[in-house]
C-alpha cells in the first residue's frame, strides 16, 4: 500500500470517527436548550420552580392554570416548569404536553434568575425579557392576568382587539 493511500485511507476512517465524540456531548435531540431571547417580543413567560417534581405547590400551580387555555393564549403566555438542579419541561399551553429542556437550559435559568434548588417561586417574564413579579407560592391565575393586563403592551394589545371586533 502505498502512503498516498494509506493517507486517503485514514482520512475516510477519520470522517467517520471524528462525529463520534460530539454526539456523545451533545444534548438528546428531543429536549430543547433554551434561549429566552428567542421569546422577547413574542412571548411573556412564566418561570415555575420548585425543588422537587412532587412539591405540592408545582402541582397546585399547574392545576390552577390547566383551564385557562384562551387567557394564556390571549396573553401570549408560555410556561417553563424547572425542578431541581437541572429538570425542567416547557409548555405552549398549561394543559398541553411539555417538552423537556436540557438540564443545562434549566439550570442556567435557575442561576440566572437566583432561585435556590429548594424554593418554590414564580417569575413572570414580559415581552421585553425582563422580570415583572416574583411570586413565592402558587400566583393565581387572576393575579397573573391582572398584572400582564397592567402593563402598557398588553393594554395596547387590548386596545388595538377592541378596535378589530367593532
């Protein structure tokens, strides 16, 4: 065999051992990493953490908001749900599904928003990206909606309904 061979030989076996090591690194492709940024002007969201997925409060908390579809839609509300050190799910609906989220993603969003592993807080994000409440128990739904209506956005938003449904 000669070296040019042996060469072109070893850059084919190399082509496919090279990926190898990424996929190990990379996270499973059915959770997400999650990028806020990526909601602002789009979505308000609402943090839910809690230490534990059987804390009593998590379960309160999404029970609450479950038949709330049409206000969360109306309001352009996303939820996250982190849990522990680095569990969490995201939901287009209180009702719906969640997707998992990478364990990285999740813990970045504890750290970045300073909540302890064994605390139970609820964090509404508004469209701009930044904290509008901080809630420590279960934030009832009317509550949630009262404050997103407050705000000059949403007003705006309802204004300009109003004006499409006379």
């Amino acid at each position: 065999m000669t070296s040019r061979s042996r060469i072109v030989r070893y850059v084919v076996l190399a082509s496919f051992l090279l990926p190898i090591p990424c996929l190990a690194m990379a996270p499973p492709t059915d959770s997400l990493a999650v990028d806020l940024a990526e909601h602002e002007w789009t979505h308000r969201l609402v943090l839910v953490f809690a230490p534990t997925e059987d804390h009593p409060a998590l379960a309160e908390q999404m029970a609450m908001w479950s038949a709330e579809r049409n206000g969360f839609e109306e309001r352009k509300l996303r939820i996250y749900r982190l849990v522990g050190t680095g569990s969490g799910r995201f939901y287009r609906q209180p009702d719906a599904e969640g997707q998992p989220i990478s364990e990285t993603s999740a813990r970045g969003l504890r750290e970045r928003f300073g909540v302890p592993t064994d605390a139970f807080v609820v964090i509404l994000v508004g469209l701009d990206g930044t904290e509008k409440k901080r809630h420590p128990e279960p934030l009832a739904t009317d509550d949630l909606f009262a404050t997103i209506d407050a705000m000059p956005m949403r007003r705006a938003e309802m204004r300009k309904e109003n004006r499409g449904h006379q």
